[in-house]
C-alpha cells in the first residue's frame, strides 16, 4: 500500500528503512522523503515505522 502518494513510499519502503536504522519520522523524511511535500501522510507514516520498529525488535 502507498503510504506517501507524493513521492511513491510504500509500507515496504518504510519496513526496509527502519531495518536500516531508521526510527523517526524527521529520519523517515530525510530518508525517503515521507511527508516532505504535502504532509498528509505523516501520521500513517509514523504508525507504518513505529509497527515496523516492534516488528523487527526480538523477543525478550
């Protein structure tokens, strides 16, 4: 699913770049440019990262 429609982000982007380390939305923009043009997407953005980041932590 598309997340950002301006600049073609999907979930699978925002997944990708959080497996790389990203973990906020000011890191997201910079990385992908999520919500850098008319912001519209940020909360979905912010909520696609913060699943993506519990995802991908272990077990404990």
């Amino acid at each position: 699913m598309f997340v950002c429609v301006c600049n073609a982000v999907t979930e699978n982007d925002i997944r990708s770049a959080a497996s790389r380390g990203v973990d906020s939305l000011e890191a997201l923009t910079s990385e992908l440019n999520v919500g850098g043009c008319c912001g519209s997407c940020c909360e979905i953005a912010t909520e696609c990262l913060n699943n993506a980041l519990v995802t991908a932590q272990p077990a404990a």
